[in-house]
C-alpha cells in the first residue's frame, strides 16, 4: 500500500470515463504524481483541477506501480491571469513543462519551491518573464544538467560574463569568446545577478539558452520535440519585445 498527503500545484488534468478525470501535480516531497479523481468532471471539482491551482492531494495505491486514486481539497486558488494572454500562456507553458521535464514520482522540492515562487510572479508583467526563464534553468539544475555561470571557461575570469559555451554549459567572457561569437550562445545579464536590468533582447535570448540544453538533454534523447506551447511563449514574448 501506498499512501500519502502532500500540499501539490496542479500542472493539468484531463477527462477520464464518464465523471473522472485523471491530474498530475507537482507535490512538495513527492514529485510528480498522476491519480485518478472520482468525478473530477464535476463543476465542483472544476477550479481545483486548473493549471497553477494549490491543493493539498491525498494519494492511496494498492501497489506502488500502479496509477492510484487521489482526493483533492484546494488549498489556493491558482494566479489570476484569466485576462493577461501573455502571463495565461506562460502559465500553461510552465506547468507542461514541468511535466514533461521532471520525472515522476521522484523528490524535487527546489522545482515546487520555484514553481510557486513563478506562479505569484505572473501578476507582475514585466517580472514574469525573466522568473520564468530562470525557473527553466532550475529544472535543467534539478536534473543535474545546470549551466555553470560562475566563471569564464577560458580564462577563470568572472567578469564581462556575456556567452554561453554550447558543449559545456559554462560562461564565457566577452574578451574569450569573441573570436567564436557566431557559435556561442547570448548570456543574458538577468541570469548572473537579480539586480541586472533588461535591455532588448534579453528575455528572448534567456529562452533560447534554455531551450539548447532542454532540447540537448531531454527532449531529443526522447525523440519529441520542445512543446508546441513552449514555442508559441518564445515567440509571444519575441514580437512584444519588438513592440515596445
């Protein structure tokens, strides 16, 4: 017998049989945990099933393999970004992606901590996208695959830290890396220090470094291909970066 009860954020859920739906979630000691919800197609059930909700999920599986049935009591209602297209869309973005990225049902208390700290960011339009960005580079460190931005790769230097070496995920000075510019990725300053500014561009190419090594180490070694939401969020942000 399995069981447990763990405050969880909903990542989706989907209709399962007649009145039942099946939701994963994001538990804070657990990890990600998929479960059967008797009448989880009921209006009541409905605002504790949406992307982003707090719950507090009571799971109970007769064997460890197996799927399991769950309860859920909402706990906090999800951001309210039913009118912000922008922060909805990122919303839904980082909820698959945290799906798709982590395993389930293995430990990962620092990507519920973020993933809350993201969620209360939403309100705030332009502080969002950064977190969010930041929130992608702190799964690849949940899956041991971190960029390493501490010091120039070359030189050991930790100033002017502008590139991102390809191969080994480490910074690279502006000075080291200019004769390869063309094959380094763009190190937006937000990602060194929480006090950086952001300039054009910088959110762009924040999406771009962490969408290389999220393709490089998850997607691809499974054959997908990054989701279509994570796609349509890089270029949302692209062409309202280029408005303003």
């Amino acid at each position: 017998m399995t069981e447990f009860e763990d405050e969880a954020i909903v990542l989706g859920a989907k209709p399962y049989g007649e009145s039942g739906a099946i939701v994963h979630v994001l538990t804070e000691n657990h990890g990600v945990y998929a479960a059967h919800i008797a009448g989880g197609a009921s209006r009541r059930m409905k605002a504790a099933l949406q992307p982003g909700a707090g719950v507090l999920f009571r799971f109970r599986a007769r064997h460890a393999e197996q799927l399991g049935a769950a309860s859920l009591e909402a706990s906090g209602a999800g951001p309210d970004v039913l009118d912000d297209a922008f922060a909805l869309l990122g919303l839904q973005c980082a909820c698959l992606m945290t799906l798709q990225v982590l395993p389930e049902r293995e430990r990962h208390c620092g990507a519920y901590y973020a993933l809350s700290a993201l969620l209360g960011a939403f309100a705030i339009s332009d502080i969002w996208p950064a977190i969010y960005v930041r929130y992608e580079a702190g799964l690849l460190e949940e899956l041991g695959y971190g960029l390493d931005l501490s010091a120039c790769a070359v030189t050991g230097s930790r100033d002017d830290l502008v590139y991102v070496s390809p191969k080994s995920a480490r910074a690279v000075s502006r000075e080291a890396g200019e004769p390869y510019r063309e094959k380094l990725l763009a190190l937006p300053p937000f990602l060194l220090s929480s006090q950086s500014g952001l300039s054009g561009g910088d959110i762009a190419n924040g999406l771009k470094l962490t969408a290389f090594f999220l393709e490089r180490h998850v997607f691809h070694p499974h054959n997908k291909p990054l989701p279509d939401v994570r796609l349509r969020l890089a270029q949302a942000l692209a062409d309202s970066s280029e408005r303003n």
